[in-house]
C-alpha cells in the first residue's frame, strides 16, 4: 500500500510513500482490507483500553438490577432474525392482557448498561459509529463480548433490555405505552423462515406461534396505515452466496430470499423507533438526535420520467410521498412481470439519501421522513450495531427518569458532531458492503472460466454523454459501456441481452471481465467492465453512484 503524499499542479504523477504489503490481487482477505480502507472503515482490534472497560468474570443478573428493572422472564419473548445472526438486538412479545386488548413488547439490547459515557470503549463506538457488514465477515463497533454474547438477545439466556410495551384495543388502537429497563429470558431465535412456518400452520397452538401470529396481524394493519398515508415500497437487490469448504470460493449466488416476517419485524421496528422519537423529542426538543429523509430534489425523476413516458404513457408524481407511491403502482408491463421491481431500484436512486441531525435548528415540519411517510423518526432498535441508537437510548433512559442528562447530550453543536460522523461512517458501510458484493459476485463468476458465462437479461438504466450503464438483475450487477462501441444506442429501459465474457491480464487473478450488448456491438468492440466506477459516474453525471433508501427499521 502507498500513501499519496502530493501531486504538484504540473505533474502528472502524485509523489508518495510505501507504507506496507496488503497480500496478493485477488486473495479474498488482501481485497477485504483493501474494500475496508478505500472506504476508511477502522477495522483494527480494539484496543487493551477498550477491553479494559468489558465485565470481568462471569456476568450474572444481581439483586440490584432486579429491584431497579420489570422483571418479565416469564413472558414468551423471541426473537427473529437473518439465518446465522449472532448479534441479536431485538426480540418481541405478545399477549393478551385487561380482557382482550393485546400488549406487544418491543425489547431492545440494553447496550448502555455496559457502554458507559466517555470511556475508551465509548470514544471507539463513537468513532467507528456502526458494524460493517461484509459478504464473509463482519466489522463490530463493539467487542464481541457484547455483541454476541452479553448484549445479544440469545435464547435462553438473562438479558437485559430497554423495553417499549404497547396497549391496542379490539380495533388496535393504541391505548397505551410504557417505557422502562427490563429483564428478559428469550424462548427462541428464531431465523425468519422458521418464524413464518409457525405463523402458516394453523395447528401449531405453542405459545410462541399465538404470539407471532398477533404481532403479524397488527404489524400488517400498521403496513396498510402506512401505505394510505404514503409509505414507500421500493426495492433493492440483495444477494447472498454459499462458499466452498475452505470459505473461499462462492460456488452458488442466489437473491436473498424474504417472507412475510421480515416485514412483520420490519413493522415493529418502525413503530418501536416512531415513538423513540416521539418520547425522546418531548423531553429534549433542543437536543434530540433524530433521523429524516427530505423530499428529492427539483428535476430528480427527469430522465426516468421521460422514459416512462415513451414506455408507458406513464409518469412518476413526485408531489408527495403518496402520489409517488401509487404512481408506481401503476409501472406495469405486462409481458415483464421484473419491471416494476427495476423501476423501484431505479427510484431508489433519484432519492435523497436519509439523514441523523439534531433537532436544534431544524424546524419540525422539516423533520419529516419522505420514504416512511412519518412526521418524526429516530433509531433506537439497533444499538449493538449502531452508535445513532446508543445516543437515542441515553437520550430515552433521562427523557424518563432513570438517569440525569449528561453535559454530551445538551451540547448542540458536539450532537451536530455526532451526527455527522454517523452519517459519513453510515454511507462508507454501505459502500463497503456494496463493494464487497461486488467483489463476490466477480469470484463466483470465475467458477464459469474455462466454459462460458450464460448470456442474461440486462436493462439500460441510464445514458451519459459517452456511456450506456446496464443492469444485469441476475447479478446486480451494472456495466458503462462506451457508445463508440454500439452501432446502434439502446433506448433507456430497454431490456437488451448481455454477454459476459473474461480477458485475461497476465497472471490468472487479474481477470477482467466484460459486458457486451448481443446484437449492438461493432465488429471488433469490446464492450464494458463489469463494475462501475463511482468516479467516472460521479464526473459523468455530478451525482453518487448510489443512493439506496433502505428499510429504515
């Protein structure tokens, strides 16, 4: 690795310095160092500081902690997550209660019990600010002493939780809510697929079946709430791989599968931050760190537009959340049942992307979240992943009296600090998440050399004045392809067919791999690399790459 130290004005080479050896192109560990430093993710041990401030011993529940928490191990509390998730920050009940209204918990890991305010475990958190999630591995911001063991919601297990409970009536109405730490006992982690099977089989009766079936029931009434007063539905595209033995080569590349759970939890998740929000902005109007999505930008869906318009007849009102929405709804092609999915990844694009302030000099009507359609929104679900949410918990446990505010969460402009190095930490995970799809996605597609990557589907998804970008929906993946090289430009959304092909560069890791248009190419073209390079679409178009809204649960 070398360090850019200068490039003079008149030079056209940088001057720099070598700083050490990463390992070898193409080696799955040297490219996940290198994913993690172009995106400048710490991805150093913790220091000796840092585990210095762990729990000592065995962790046990002690009598004090009784008395100052509800205690509700009794109630039949799971949880429900990815298959394999370790750091399980959230888990829910549900029961009947006061004849036959329903009380739903939304139990988040008490992470605040261990990290303590400006200690060098906290100065780290705070810095690194979120986990980062890689295809192979994962990037805590926390110790795995936490993340997996004493903060994580296991089963089985005494935790700790900071806890919301909700009271809905016959007709689900929230009636009422209470806010407090409790103690938990988890009867399941259960993996998203299992958790649906229960809630399907009419004859399971077990405790923890009745339960998810409620909380089903009530988070689809909340889902068809949202969806009136117009919650965005859109779509990005997820992808999970299964590797060798050795847990190098990807040997299977498949979308990552969701069920009706997923938006279940979803839902709850949703709600559970909603009044987070709420309760934390009431108590703390100057000082609250909360999260909004503005509405996009003057001329956003332009180029999208006037395609749907030759397309369809069709175009994207972007008035209102709502008027979005349902204009989406109507993107139908009947003979491509995937169209309406890629015009919701390509919306997902011409959004804004969302963003942690502090409530301090924004006005109230401009806290308004556009993708969720919420007048306010925070997070607080996910505070063994992200920092944003251990602010929100402290913010929480003073706005109800368990602790006095500290000196850190009344200073407006050390907030307005916090908040921007979360945005920036946030977006770099995403990037660096991407990129490591990217780079997964490029070693199962070496699994075909020597034989021939089958030709797939792909969609023009934008112009430049030099380029055509093509998805490929197989892989996720998109190709610039130079328009010198087309004897005839595509229209965008036009489906095409793209072949896929490898040159070797020297020695067998530096493969590069090609997108090429059947049918459009000139004799002797080339055709496009596989990954597009931010840079060269940021100075094509003045715009980011991506700008993904994501579930923001």
């Amino acid at each position: 690795m070398v360090v850019v130290d200068d490039w003079a004005q008149h030079s056209s080479f940088p001057t720099g310095h070598y700083v050490e050896i990463l390992g070898e192109i193409g080696d799955k560990d040297t490219e996940a160092v290198v994913i993690l430093l172009e995106h400048d993710i710490p991805h150093y041990d913790f220091s000796e500081a840092v585990y210095d401030c762990l729990p000592k011993g065995e962790w046990k529940v002690t009598e004090d902690e009784v008395e100052r928490r509800l205690d509700i191990r009794d109630l039949c509390v799971v949880s429900v997550d990815p298959l394999g998730c370790r750091d399980i920050d959230d888990a829910l009940h549900c029961r009947t209660i006061n004849g036959n209204h329903l009380e739903v918990g939304v139990h988040i890991a008490d992470v605040t019990h261990f990290l303590h305010e400006k200690t060098p475990m906290d100065e780290e958190a705070s810095k690194r600010s979120t986990s980062v999630y890689l295809v192979d591995r994962r990037i805590n911001m926390l110790p795995q002493l936490l993340t997996e063991n004493l903060c994580s919601l296991v089963e089985g297990e005494d935790r700790f939780a900071f806890s919301i409970l909700f009271e809905f009536d016959e007709s689900l109405q929230l009636v009422n809510s209470w806010f407090g730490k409790t103690i938990i006992k988890s009867r399941g982690a259960l993996y998203y697929g299992d958790a649906q099977k229960m809630i399907d089989n009419p004859e399971d009766t077990s405790d923890i079946a009745v339960s998810l079936r409620n909380l089903m029931r009530i988070s689809k009434h909340f889902k068809s709430q949202r969806e009136k007063d117009g919650a965005l539905f859109l779509a990005s595209q997820e992808f999970k791989f299964k590797v060798d033995n050795a847990h190098v080569n990807p040997t299977d590349m498949q979308v990552y599968q969701t069920f009706e759970a997923n938006s279940m939890i979803e839902e709850w998740m949703l709600y559970a931050n909603t009044a987070a929000a709420r309760k934390v902005y009431e108590s703390y109007p100057r000082w609250a760190l909360l999260r909004r999505h503005q509405r996009p930008g003057e001329g956003a869906f332009d180029a999208l537009n006037e395609a749907l318009e030759k397309k369809l007849k069709l175009r994207l009102d972007d008035t209102s959340s709502l008027s979005l929405n349902n204009s989406l709804n109507k993107c139908i092609d009947p003979e491509d049942p995937y169209f309406n999915t890629l015009i919701r990844i390509l919306t997902t694009r011409c959004l804004r992307q969302a963003q942690y302030f502090c409530s301090n000099d924004i006005p109230k009507e401009e806290f308004y979240h556009f993708g969720l359609a919420m007048p306010i929104y925070t997070h607080f679900t996910s505070p063994i992943r992200r920092y944003a949410d251990v602010v929100v918990h402290r913010q929480l446990a003073a706005a109800i009296g368990l602790t006095k505010v500290s000196d850190a969460l009344m200073d407006v402009a050390g907030m307005e600090a916090i908040a921007d190095n979360i945005n920036y930490r946030h977006e770099q995970a995403q990037r660096a998440g991407r990129d490591s799809q990217n780079l997964f996605t490029g070693f199962y597609l070496r699994n075909f050399d020597g034989g021939s990557i089958p030709d797939e589907d792909g969609y023009v998804v934008r112009h430049s004045e030099t380029h055509v970008f093509v998805l490929v929906p197989k892989y996720g993946q998109e190709s610039k392809i130079p328009k010198d090289e087309l004897s005839s430009v595509p229209e965008l959304l036009q489906k095409v067919k793209v072949e896929i092909k490898f040159v070797k560069q020297g020695d067998v890791m530096r493969t590069k791999l090609l997108f090429s248009l059947k049918g459009l190419m000139k004799a002797g073209a080339e055709g496009g690399s596989l990954d597009v390079e931010e840079e060269d679409y940021k100075a094509e178009s003045g715009e980011p790459e991506e700008k993904k809204f994501k579930p923001e649960a």
